[in-house]
C-alpha cells in the first residue's frame, strides 16, 4: 500500500501538509509535513507531490538499506522509522530517490509517510488516494 498522486488534479492548496502535520506533531507546520507539494512555476497550476512509496521503485537506495543504524523497518507493509534506534544521521534523506523524507531541526528523527491516510481524507480535489 502508498499514497498515490493524481498531480493534475492538485490545486497547490497543501492542505495535505497541514493535515500531516497536525495529525503527527500537533502543530500546524507544513515543515513538518510527510508530503511535499510543489508548485512549477511561472507554469500555473503544475504541481509535483512527493511522498513515500513505500519500498516502491527505490532500488539501491532504499532507505531501509542504507541506515546505518537499522532504524527503518517494514512492518505491515509499511515502512517505518524506529525512532529508539535512530541516530538522525540523515543518510536515509540524502538517499531517497523521491526525495520523500525530510529532517527537521525538532524532530529527533527522519520525518516519513506512515500511510495514516490524514492527507487522503483532507484533499479538497480528491487528488490523493491510498493504493
């Protein structure tokens, strides 16, 4: 299973971002968002949206590979972060070939879709499904 983008349907509202943000973190900071939205401009209405796959498609990289700690695991067909065994090294951010994770200077660990569906349900365009 993953969260899967129909891009043309996006708006760019990044209600989604508030949506897993809030849903993780409590607070409303789409910096602490597991999905990226952005925009092509000076191109109207082109949106990217950048979220796990899940193990999909990420070949060599795949982060559950390259932590150097063994802090990502899959568990239910999901992959995790564990965030007792991570040290925020960041190598799995720098290596993700969708550029699906972020770090963020409070949180002690990589910051990554956990498939809770929050962004699916708020999406205004109905752009985001889980597959």
């Amino acid at each position: 299973m993953r969260v899967i983008a129909e891009e043309k349907r996006c708006s760019g509202c990044k209600a989604c971002n508030f949506a897993c943000a809030l849903h993780h973190s409590n607070e409303n900071n789409p910096k602490k968002t597991a999905i990226k939205i952005k925009g092509h401009f000076p191109r109207p209405g082109g949106f990217t949206v950048e979220v796990c796959t899940q193990g999909l498609g990420c070949g060599k990289d795949f982060c559950v590979l390259v932590c150097p700690k063994k802090a990502i695991g899959i568990e239910n067909k999901i992959v995790k972060v564990d965030p007792s065994k991570c040290d925020n090294c960041g190598e799995c951010v720098s290596r993700c070939p969708h550029g699906a994770m972020t770090k963020h200077k409070e949180v002690a660990y990589p910051i990554k879709c956990d498939l809770c569906g929050e962004c699916v349900t708020i999406c205004p365009t109905n752009t985001l499904s889980i597959v």
